[in-house]
C-alpha cells in the first residue's frame, strides 16, 4: 500500500506483509482467488507487457518473466471508482487512415489518483473478460461478498469499538475512571459523570438517532426526556452534544445538525435552547460570569439560507443566551467530488508520464517547460488553481484553527454543524480536537479520534467512498443499494492528441449515484499531513502511516470503515466477521518499533505538550507529494527521501546505541568481576595472615614440646612420612631404647582431619608391653604423670589426662589441653 519510489519498471516483491498462499499463488493473500487471467497485456503509462489477473480482492498486474507486482498496476476493486472500454485510433497518412488498427483499452480510474489503461491484443476477447469480471466483483450481490468478511477476522482481530468508545468518553471525564469493558454495555452501568457532563445511554438501542452512536456525552443539567425533545428540533435527530471537554477550564467542542427553523427562521425549540445553553458553563474562578458560546455554521450562509427552504437552516444569536453565530464558507460535497476530479486530471496531464503513455515533456511535440512553451505553463498552472482542491483545503484548516484558538485563547465553546452534521461538521470537529489536543497526535490518539468523531458519529463512509451499504428495508437487512460517481469527468483535451479515444458502453460503469460520492475523509487526512509538514516534531506518525491508512480504507480490506453508521456495524457484527486495520498497523510496527517507516523520527511530545495554534499566515497548502504526486510523479513524489536517509542514519544511531549499551555492561561486568577477585585476593590475604600466625604459634609450642621431652631424657625424631621415633636415655632405663611409632589409617584420618583445620597435633604413643609389667617406660611415665592415681600405674585410657585431652608422655598430647593446665607454668620456662 506505501508508495512506489519510481513507475517506470517499478516491481514490487510478491510477498505482502500479511499471511500468504505459497502452492503456486504465492502474490495472492489469504482467501484470496483468481476469477479471469489475460496474457500479453501492456500497462500504457509505462508500456510494461505481462499478465493482468483478476481476483476477488484486487486487480493484479504482474512482471512478464519475473512476474513480480506492478504497483502501479495493482489496484484493489474496491479502489476503482470507475471504468471504461476505450478504442484507440492511431494516426496515420490519410490514404491508410481506413486501414489503421486500432487498440482496444481498459481504463481504469481510482479513487486513489490514479488513472491507468490496459492495451489488449487485437481480436482476443481478454478485455471483454477482464471487463464482465470487474462489473461482477466491483458490485458485489451481498455485503459478506466483500473480501473483508470472506477473509474474516485472520490474525488481525477485531475487539469491540463500543468499549473503546467509552474509554475515550472516560478519558474526556477525567482521571478516575474505571476501564470498559462489556459487561459495561450489557447491563448499561457506563453512564458515569462528572461535575460538569455525564454519559447517558438514551441512544443505547439507536431509537433516538440511528446515526449517533450508543452512548452520548450531554450536560449533567440535562435529563434524559429533555435530551429526546431537543432532538426532534435537528436534522436526522443528530441534537447537540459534546464530543470534548478540555481538561482545565471546561471549554467543550460540541456537534450537531442543522436546527429545522424553517423558511421563514422563526421556528424554535425551548429544549434545544436550554441544551445549547448548557454547553456556556460558567467559567471557574469568576463567579457569575459564563463563558461565551460560538455557534460555527460551516456552510456558506446563502446555502444555510438556501436550506431553509427545505425546512432546515441557521441559528439566530438572539435565540441562543450569549452566542455568536460564524459561518465558514466551505462547500458541499459536490464541489469535493468535483475538484478531487479535476485535480486527479490535472496530475495525470501534467505528469512525467501519463495515462496516455506519453510525457508531459513531450506533449504537443514540443518541451513543456523547457522549450519556451509559457502557454503551456500557465495553462497547467490555471488548471491546477481551477481545481479549487487547495483552496478547499485552506478553508477547512483556517475553519479548524480558528475553533481551536477560541476554546485555547478564550475558554469558549464551540457548537459546530453544517446541514447534517457529519461531513464537514466531521472535519472541523476532528481536525480542531487534534489541534487541541496532544493525545490524539499519537498513534493510540488517532486511532481513537477517528473511532469516534468519524465512525461513532455516522460519517457515510460506505456512501462516500462507493462501498456496498446495507439496505434500510426490514426484512432484508444485508442486500446492497450500490451508491457511485460514476459521472464521467472529462479527459483534459491535451491528452487526446496521441489518437482518437472513443469511450464504449459509457453507462457501463458501476451504475452509481454520483450525488452520494465525495472523498471527505480523504480531504480530512489531506488536513492533517498539511499540519504534519507545518509542525513535523508534534506528531507520533508519519505521513507514510497516512497513506497506508487511506489505502486500507479505500480498499476495504477491513472492516472498520464498512456500512454508514455504528448502528448498521453492529447489526451486522462487522467487528467480529471481519479483520481489525488498527491491529493489521500495530502489528507492521511491531517488528521495527520506533525505527520503522510509520512512524515519525522527529517525533518530540515536550516540544509540542499542549495546543498548536497555527497562524492564517502559515495556512498555505501545498500538494501532498506522498499521495497526490506518488502515481504520475513517482520521483518527485519521494519528499521522504531525506526523511529515509535520516531513518537509515536513526537506525546506524540505534545500532550504535546498543553497541554502546553492551560495552558499558560488558564494562560493568568487568568491574564487578574485578571487585570480587579483590574481595577474594583480600580473603586469601588474610587467610596467609592466619595461616602464618598459627604458623608461628605452632612453631613456639613445637619449640617448648621438644624442651618439655628433651627435659625428660627423650629425643623425637620425625620423618617425611609421618613415622615417629623416641629415643630415650635416663637413669632409669639402664640402655637406651628406641621406639619407633606409624599411625594407623584412622589416626592418619585424624591427623588429616586436623590438618584441615589448621590445628598442629604430634601424637607420641609408648606402647607399653602387657607382658611386662616392670616396663622401665611405664613406671617413668607413671612416676612422672602430674595426674597419676594413688593406686599407682596408668588407666589409660580411663585416665584424668585422656579425659581432659590433655598428654604428657606416653599420652595423647593437644596443645590447647596444656593451655587449660597451665602446664607451660609447671614445666616450661621462657626463654
């Protein structure tokens, strides 16, 4: 759906962003089926061959050999405001003038400005066949005909656009609010309020106006039964109501229709007065004083007059307490319809390359603007000053700013209405909330604007864009009345002069009222790319997102913009049978986040935190070369280009970015890293200091063992493998003796056991022979032994020494036993 960046050899991939077939139809989306195919068929405007394919969703034209997507070529049905059969007579010298072929064409022209033509093969009945498959897949026989309800909801499902409704209307109440949900709509417990405003649900079956939506914001004043007696006083039902509060001072935007004063103005409605007076509340902090209402007409004051006639007509400022009637001048939609036409004209005469396949350069043989050809020059320029579609667009933007300056600079409320209240009234009222307001500047804010002034509100979409309506018969609620402009705008004369066009069947276009089509919210979208180019840090989206939005709404892809009310959606469960455009966007985000082409990279929501108030002066629009030049000046049309530079360069940013991000965290896992290895090499440390110090002390006490053991005439020897000898020489032992001493497994267990816990244990064992009971050795450690019993001899292990752990000869020795003992007193005396 986005733009192609060039038309001439322009191929797009198959592949579309959404679920696809790949058995054969890889291009075709999902449900989608081929109905008619035609081979050696050329694109005019760029003199492409390849196959033209007809399906139930869209007209496809592919690539010869590469059979990749002609953009240009490719156009959903849906799109197509009209078509025609057309007989091109080539030139030739007057004797072959009779023998000239000529070629059979298909021009189609959509409503998306562009104009194309197909050439056929002579004497082939291709073009009859593409032709009858687009009378019978344009004008479908039943609304779940259309590709949006055979495809179904797929992966882009819909959630229920009355509860999204409410929470905009809660949103516009103020903080506090609970969040919709169905149960809300099912037992009618949304009608909350506030100070000021309440949510009624007097229009909850659609009794009271069948275009309104099922809940309505009205001042809390106002009851229920009042609200029903001033409706009978507008046109279509369509009463004043509020469709947004600002937040600090109370001012309302507000809409309706026109009041039905009659031809002679004089009709009134008491109830109508007081409901329109309720909207002037006062204002905080003054007291009395109330604020003033502008009542803003958006017609033409002779065509409000006009209208009374009829029945309708205009407010008068004496009926209505401290209000001041305005009327904006901006015309119906005929003039829309009409100058849409005529500028999509224009750009396809004047475009690098037209529907007639030749240059604009070229045209009338000669240079148009660089051979000297100022009449050619100045025809152009009149033609696109005579199509009146700037001039409309300035009207609307200077209309909805002067709303917003009036509730931003004098805390007014605005009554705003044209004759029925939802297309122009639809634009001012829509284009002043976004001025007003930076939430709808958003994605989500978008979304929710044109869910509830656009769709709520009873804009005719399906009426307006010649889409298939549901009928109002009662018993027949889904057969179609096909509405159309089927009014065949005249080419321009300057693109006749390549041969003789000669249109077939000219009524045998899609048999449409051309009274009913009028591209309003596609002007609207026109509005707000202008404000997009005036203020491009104050919006979240893009003007690609613009495109894409407007393409899915042409196309009827989806189901949001079906049908000319929320009533007749409702009626036939659109939101459930069909697939959601908001979520099918969301979801082309999602892959790219901040970098992808919606949205927009100068985005800055603190630049722009409250109401933008453009000037008159900076009310001059231009064209929108992302929509109006993409098809007949498709180079001209990339103003993006800087803009994709600068994403590509946002996104080499982004990149850097996280590359930054990993370093610092690779940094911060360094350092992290390196305060644990010090925390550890600090443990080390002061574990080699108590190492060290039991080192010494060990050291101290071997010392005073080894003078304890000397002083007994003994003489300890130990081995590199644990093996102990005791030399001993005394008066008491007549030779000396050697004992020699191995621990066993267990007692080596133990001393490893000691050894992990840093704890310096000797074990000197005498074995004393039982046999020999006058053992020099025993009696030596018995008349030694501190602890020997009076009894005489050694208990061990029932001795006093083994029961407090302590040793001496002969006995099991542990260091911290002599500390206990005081032994070091007894026996050891510092050097």
């Amino acid at each position: 759906m986005a733009a192609p960046t060039s038309r001439s050899a322009r191929s797009v991939p198959l592949r579309d962003s959404s679920s696809e077939k790949m058995d054969g139809a890889e291009f075709l989306l999902e449900e989608e089926q081929v109905i008619v195919e035609g081979y050696g068929v050329v694109l005019v405007n760029t003199d492409q061959a390849g196959t033209l394919l007809v399906t139930n969703y869209r007209l496809i034209f592919l690539s010869e050999g590469t059979r990749n997507i002609i953009a240009l070529g490719t156009i959903p049905l849906m799109t197509i405001e009209k078509f025609n059969k057309l007989v091109v007579k080539t030139q030739a010298a007057p004797r072959q003038s009779d023998k000239s072929p000529s070629r059979r064409h298909l021009q189609i022209i959509g409503k998306d400005m562009r104009i194309i033509v197909f050439g056929f093969r002579p004497r082939t009945k291709q073009r009859h066949a593409i032709f009858d498959a687009l009378l019978r897949c344009t004008k479908p026989a039943r609304i779940w005909d259309l590709y949006a309800l055979v495809c179904g909801p797929s992966k882009f499902g819909n959630t229920n656009p009355q509860v999204r409704l409410l929470n905009e209307y809660f949103r516009l109440l103020g903080k506090g609010f609970p969040r919709a949900s169905m149960s809300m709509i099912e037992d009618g417990s949304f009608t909350l309020s506030n100070d000021l405003w309440r949510i009624s649900n007097v229009n909850s079956s659609y009794a009271l106006c069948q275009t309104y939506p099922f809940a309505l914001i009205v001042p809390k004043g106002i009851s229920d039964d009042e609200v029903h007696q001033a409706s009978s006083f507008r046109a279509r039902c369509r009463l004043p109501v509020v469709t947004w509060c600002h937040p600090g001072t109370g001012a309302v935007l507000a809409r309706s229709s026109q009041p039905l004063v009659g031809i002679m103005m004089n009709m009134r409605s008491n109830t109508d007065e007081k409901l329109v007076a309720a909207l002037c509340t006062q204002l905080g902090g003054t007291g009395v004083k109330r604020r003033k209402l502008y009542i803003a007409d958006a017609r033409p004051r002779k065509n409000a007059l006009a209208n009374g006639a009829m029945g309708g007509g205009s407010e008068s400022s004496s009926n209505y307490f401290h209000s001041e009637i305005v009327f904006f001048g901006i015309d119906n939609i005929h003039a829309m319809r009409e100058s849409f036409a005529r500028l999509r004209d224009y750009l396809d005469t004047y475009g690098a390359t037209s529907s007639d396949g030749m240059s604009s350069f070229l045209r009338h043989g000669g240079w148009t603007w660089g051979g000297g050809n100022l009449s050619s020059m100045s025809a152009s320029v009149s033609t696109l000053g005579d199509s009146g579609w700037l001039i409309h667009i300035q009207s609307i933007l200077a209309g909805s700013a002067w709303i917003a300056a009036r509730v931003a600079l004098e805390s007014a409320s605005v009554l705003v209405h044209c004759s029925d209240g939802w297309d122009r009234t639809t634009q001012l009222i829509s284009l002043a909330s976004l001025l007003l307001d930076p939430f709808y500047r958003t994605f989500t804010g978008f979304q929710a604007l044109i869910e509830k002034d656009w769709l709520a509100f009873g804009h005719p979409f399906s009426d307006r864009v010649c889409m298939p309506t549901v009928s109002g018969g009662g018993n027949i609620p889904y057969e179609l009345s096909r509405q159309s402009s089927a009014s065949a705008f005249p080419s321009s004369p300057m693109r006749q002069s390549a041969g003789s066009h000669t249109s077939q069947n000219p009524s045998s276009t899609h048999a449409q009222n051309s009274n009913n089509y009028s591209p309003i919210f596609l002007q609207w979208i026109d509005c707000v790319s202008q404000l997009m180019r005036m203020y491009p840090f104050a919006f979240e989206f893009s003007s690609a997102f613009l495109v894409d939005l407007l393409d899915s709404m042409l196309s009827c892809r989806f189901g949001n913009f079906l049908c000319n009310s929320e009533k007749e959606r409702q009626q036939c469960s659109i939101a459930e049978a069909s697939g959601c455009l908001w979520v099918y966007l969301a979801d082309l985000r999602a892959a790219e986040g901040s970098s992808h082409v919606h949205c927009n990279l100068f985005y800055d929501p603190l630049k722009h935190n409250g109401p933008i108030l453009p000037p008159a002066a900076a009310l001059a629009p231009t064209l929108w070369p992302q929509f109006h030049l993409r098809w007949s000046c498709p180079t001209e049309a990339q103003a993006g280009e800087v803009e994709a530079e600068c994403r590509k360069m946002a996104f080499k940013f982004s990149e850097l970015q996280k590359a930054k991000e990993a370093a610092e965290n690779k940094a911060k896992d360094m350092v992290t890293s390196m305060e644990s290895l010090s925390a550890e090499l600090r443990n080390e440390q002061s574990a080699r200091i108590s190492a060290m110090s039991l080192a010494k002390r060990a050291s101290k006490e071997n010392e005073a063992f080894n003078r304890a053991i000397q002083s007994l005439g003994c003489k300890v020897h130990f081995s590199g493998s644990g093996d102990c000898t005791v030399d001993i020489e005394n008066s008491l032992i007549g030779t000396p003796q050697k004992f020699s001493y191995s621990p066993s497994k267990r007692e080596s267990d133990s001393i490893t056991q000691n050894d992990e816990k840093s704890d310096l244990s000797v074990s000197i064992t005498v074995m004393s022979d039982e046999n020999a009971p006058n053992n020099q050795i025993g009696r030596m450690c018995e008349t030694l032994c501190p602890l020997r019993t009076r009894e005489g001899g050694c208990k061990w292990p029932d001795a006093g020494c083994a029961q407090l752990g302590s040793q001496f000869v002969g006995l099991k020795a542990n260091f911290d036993a002599f500390d206990r003992l005081s032994i070091y007193d007894g026996y050891f005396q510092p050097k």
